[in-house]
C-alpha cells in the first residue's frame, strides 16, 4: 500500500481534542503557574510519608493561585477539566488530591447542597483553608453503594444526627486526604428518621479541628498503609461511635428534614434520590477516561520515540536495524496508535454529552451508561498497553526515570477506582437491555423476525462472508457491519439465555449470573461500537481533507485490529470465511506500513505532551539520542576516548 500523507499538525492536534480546543488558553496559562509556582513532577523514589507532606504542600500552593474554584464546575465544566489536563506532567498523587477535594467533596456539595451550604464551604475549599474527602467506600462495601452501613439516625430534640459504624465492615475505607491532613468528608450514610431507614444520604461531617488539627471524640482514625499507586495521597479508614453533626450539614436539595422534623424528598422514588446522591461519580468516570488516555499517550510517546531511534541486529556488514522496522513492533505499536486517537475521539464526545445544557433523564441514562462502560474499556486496555510498552524499550523501560512502572503503578488504581470495570459493563448492560425491551414492546415479534431475517441474510451470503476485496474490507461500512454484528448477536444470546433461565424458575440474579460472562462480552461489543461510531463521526467534522484521509485510515486500523482480536468470535458465527480473515490481518499489516512513517508526527501532535519538560523522559526526548540522555540520568561519564 503506496501511501503518502500530508501531516498538518495543527489540524490534527484539534481533531484529536476537539471538547477542549476551545479551552487551550486555560491550558497554557494554568501550565505555566503550574511550573512557576509549584515545579511538581512525578515522584518515584520518596519514602510515603514524605512524599503526602510533599503532595499538600504542593496542594497547598496550588490553591494559593486562586485558580482552581468549585464554582468553575458550575460556569464551565470545560475550564475545570483544562486546569486538570494541566496536571498530568505532575504527579498523579498532587491531581488525584485536587481532584477529590474539589470534584468529588465540592462537587458533591455543588449538586446535592443548597446556596446556603454554597457559602458556607466554597471559599475555604478555594483556599484548602478545610480540606475535604469523599466519604463513600467501606469496608465491606464498594461498588454496591446502596447496601453501606453507616448510619445516621436523627434526633430531633437535639437537631443532630448520630452517626455510628455499627460493624467493622461498616469502617470507611480508602477516604482520600483524610488520614493526616482531611478536615471535612461528605459522608455516605444511611439516614434513619423515626426507625426508618430512608437510604443513603449525603452529610457534611467534620473531622478535626481547624486549629488544633485534633480528630474530634467519636471518631477513630488510620492510614490504610502503603498502596501500589497515590503514594502522596493519605487514605484513611474511620470509625464512628455516636458522633453528633448538627442538622444543617445534611446536602438537603433533594431530601430534608424540616425544623418541625418533617422529611420530605422532592424526587419520586428512593432509586432517583440515590441516583442523584452518586451523581459526582459520573463526573468522576469522566476524570477517569481523561487521565488514563493521558497517561497513555505520553507512554506511548516514549515508546515510538526509542523504536524510532533504538537499533538492533541486522544484515552483515550493514547498520544495525531500527525496531521500529521489525513487524513484531510496529504490528502492535501502530494498532496501538489507532487505539489511542479512537479513544480520544470518545472522550470528546463524552464530555460534549455529559455537558449538555439541556437533557431528558432518558439521555442522561444513557451517558451515564455510556460513560461506564467507556471507562472500563479505557482502563482494561491501558493496562495492557503500559506493560506493552514496558517490554517494548527492553531494560531500558525498567528504568524508573521511563516512567513506564510510575504510570503502569498509578493508572492500576484507575481499574477500581469509582467503580469496578465488572461493575461498570453490567450497569451499561442493564440499559442495553431495558433498550432493547422498549425497542420489542414497539415493534413486537414482526419486528424482531424482520430484523434477524435480514441479519441471517446478510452474514449468510457467500458473496459477503468470502469476498476478499481489499477496498471493501477497508470501507467503513464492513467495519460498522462487524461491530454492530458482534453487539446484536452477543445481545441476542444474552436475551436467550436470560429467557432460558427463567424458563426453568431461576431467579432474577441466579438468571443474571449464570449469563454474567455473555453479559459482559455484550457491553463491551456495544463500548468498541460506540467507540467506533464516534470516531466516524469525528472524522466527517474535520474539514481538512488531508488530516481526515489520515485519521480515517488510524480508525480503519483500530477497526481491523480489533476484528482481529476477536477472531474467534467472527469465526465461530460464520460472519468471516477464513480466507477473508487471511485478508483481514493482509489490510493490517498494509495500513501499518503506511502509517508508519508519519508514527512520531502523529503522537507529536498533541502538543499538550511536549509542553511538560519536567517529565524528563530519557527515552521521549525529541531529539532521540536516548544513551547520552539515560547516561546523564545515571552518572555514566562521558568517554574520553
């Protein structure tokens, strides 16, 4: 495959950051009070203590720019996530801080509070005069937030409430900021009003004292110890034995209990009240699509950078070859590639749906479904990818100073933070399903018969199942074909399976467990379609022709890739003779070649990732002489020779 692109970066560089593009200016000027004022980097040889004392004082100065604002989350979501994008040439433990005290303890007050308590804690939250947590996870539960056991029962002779951890398993867990330096949580409790348990509520709660720094009586505290990743962050556990918070610091937007001691709750149902109670979550899964694609393409950077430049074994009496030249590096690196820009494109158009100004509770659903099962994907993939790359720059990528094991260590946490990938494929599930329900009840058994018959049809022609025509196994159409194939038929044995099940008196849970693995499967085929989909969509609003001809043949890469991947299954359901499987993987390794020497111009294009000299990356150095840059790292004298 002869082809020659024309790279315009500037082009490309919007293409792959649309959402925020717009927003650049609060990138740059953020970036640049970042490096004057605090000169964070990543941290990857400190011992724990004094590397959370580093991670709040750096905290500490950072607030002190007057920047960062609760009230930012509520003007523009936009500027927020900029100021965020800034911080990832920091350390992971100095964002994830920021993050948890004014995303996940601010915004929470954000939505669920009043203006009264808006005036009460933005301003000390501004200057982290109170530093604040998320206090949500227990011991005993984590994903399963409904089923906490702090409780919170209300005593209206004293206008209080009295919370206790009942159990062991009770004990909060995994708190953010909490253990040394955290003031104030949100607490996740049950809220028990004249022996009723109303569910779970939000409560402001008080840790310690502002002066003293003291931890008040009736609460008991710890660190949770050393931790893989967020070393600079101090999580605690806490216990609570008939602690008294006054009756105010319930975020009573949505519930109330009145000075007459009246509850009321503005929301139909308890399932609404607590879907508004974990709203921050979402916002919180976004953050966690943003940092891990980060993370990736900087990763990614230094590895296409060292194959470009590092060479190996070769033809007698000749220069050593390029890695980078070998199939069995660029074969994965440039899949790779594909994968990132059609996660990025994702990523956009989640920000742009989660922010829509005005949206039916049913679109909402599906973003928050959405942005689940997105997130999962991201994280799962990542994971894969850094330790890839790690092996990919040989003994070299062992070096710390590469900074494959720092991210590899700190995106791990990524996978489970706010919600297990597990967790989050079935909530996604779980509206594919209920979809597809209001989909039959419109279109009845007519509907489905018509629609399988063109499915039989289609994958059950010889002409479609054998053709090997390289212009039609690189159009988009078969690539949308096969994606949207894989989610229909998954689907279409789930819903079997399920009927079965219930067919032979299952319960709802037995029924959903015994198809919990076809379950998953299911959501994952529909987050790579919506992956997919999107980028197409991406790709037909780019105006530049060149950069659109380009990025179409990275997604056509990202699509035949993960065809590939999943072989067997388009194998198993006869969509692909194996001869056309044959010219699948043949495309592959053409668009490869293609692609591969605009490699490094492409990763380069995000401009956003060559701005961060503090990174210091031996091996990503522009110039590609990575021996004298790890030289220098290590001390090796230069040779006299």
């Amino acid at each position: 495959m002869d082809v020659k692109y024309i790279i315009n970066k500037d082009q490309l560089h919007k293409a792959r950051n649309s959402a925020l593009h717009s927003h650049e200016k609060y990138f740059h000027e953020f970036s640049q009070l970042l490096k004057t004022n605090v000169n964070n980097k990543p941290v990857i040889d400190m011992v724990s203590d004094e590397h959370k004392a580093k991670t709040h004082r750096d905290a500490m100065e950072v607030c002190k720019m007057g920047v960062l604002d609760v009230r930012v989350i509520q003007k523009d979501p936009k500027i927020f996530l900029s100021y965020l994008t800034s911080l990832s040439s920091c350390d992971m433990s100095l964002m994830a801080k920021l993050v948890i005290h004014f995303q996940l303890f601010g915004g929470t007050i954000l939505e669920l509070g009043t203006e009264e308590h808006h005036n009460k804690y933005f301003p000390d939250i501004k200057t982290m005069k109170i530093v604040g947590g998320f206090g949500m996870t227990e011991m005993g539960h984590g994903s399963n937030v409904r089923q906490i056991e702090t409780t919170a029962e209300y005593d209206h002779t004293t206008k209080e409430f009295i919370i206790n951890s009942p159990t062991r398993s009770s004990t909060k867990f995994w708190i953010g900021n909490m253990a040394k330096y955290g003031t104030h949580i949100v607490l996740f409790c049950r809220l028990i009003y004249k022996g009723e348990d109303k569910g779970v509520h939000g409560i402001v709660t008080q840790i310690r004292d502002l002066d003293s720094k003291n931890v008040f009586p009736g609460i008991e505290i710890g660190d949770c110890g050393p931790k893989i990743g967020w070393n600079g962050i101090d999580n605690a556990w806490i216990r609570f034995t008939n602690y008294r918070v006054p009756k105010e610091n319930l975020l009573n937007r949505f519930a109330n209990i009145s000075d007459s001691g009246e509850y009321t709750c503005k929301l139909s149902t308890p399932g609404k009240l607590f879907q508004v109670t974990i709203s921050q979550l979402v916002f919180g899964r976004l953050l966690y699509i943003c940092g891990p694609i980060k993370s990736l393409t900087i990763t990614l950077r230094t590895g296409l950078t060292y194959a470009f430049n590092r060479r190996q074994f070769g033809e007698k009496n000749k220069t050593e070859e390029l890695i980078i030249n070998y199939p069995s590096h660029y074969q994965v690196l440039l899949p790779m590639l594909s994968q990132l820009v059609a996660f990025e494109f994702a990523r956009d158009s989640i920000i742009e749906r989660l922010l829509e100004p005005k949206t039916t509770d049913e679109r909402l659903d599906e973003t928050n479904s959405t942005i689940s099962g997105v997130k999962a994907l991201v994280n799962e993939y990542s994971m894969i990818y850094l330790n890839k790359l790690r092996t990919f720059c040989g003994g070299n990528g062992v070096s710390s100073f590469n900074l494959f094991g720092y991210y590899r260590n700190e995106m791990d946490i990524f996978q489970t933070a706010e919600g297990d990938g597990a967790v989050l494929y079935q909530q996604l599930a779980k509206f594919l399903l209920s979809e597809y329900k209001k989909w039959y009840k419109k279109e009845g058994v007519t509907g489905y018969i018509i629609k399988e018959v063109q499915t039989f049809l289609a994958t059950s022609n010889p002409m479609y199942t054998h053709t090997r025509s390289i212009p039609y196994i690189l159009s988009n159409e078969f690539h949308h074909h096969a994606f949207l194939y894989r989610f229909e038929r998954i689907r279409s044995t789930v819903i079997e399976k399920l009927s079965h099940s219930k067919s032979k008196k299952l319960t709802f849970l037995q029924s959903w467990n015994d198809s919990l693995l076809y379950i998953l499967d299911m959501a994952k085929a529909y987050s790579h379609l919506y992956i997919l989909e999107q980028s197409h969509l991406a790709i037909r609003r780019c105006q530049d022709p060149s950069t659109r001809h380009l990025l179409n043949d990275l997604i056509k890469l990202y699509a035949l890739s993960n065809i590939e991947q999943d072989f067997a299954f388009f194998r198993n359901c006869n969509f692909l003779s194996s001869g056309k499987a044959f010219a699948v993987s043949d495309a592959i390794k053409e668009l490869c070649i293609g692609i591969k020497p605009y490699a490094l111009q492409i990763i380069n294009s995000d401009y956003n990732i060559l701005i961060d000299p503090l990174l210091n990356i031996p091996l990503a150095n522009l110039d590609g002489d990575y021996i004298n840059h790890m030289a220098d790292r290590v001390g090796v004298p230069k040779s006299n020779l």
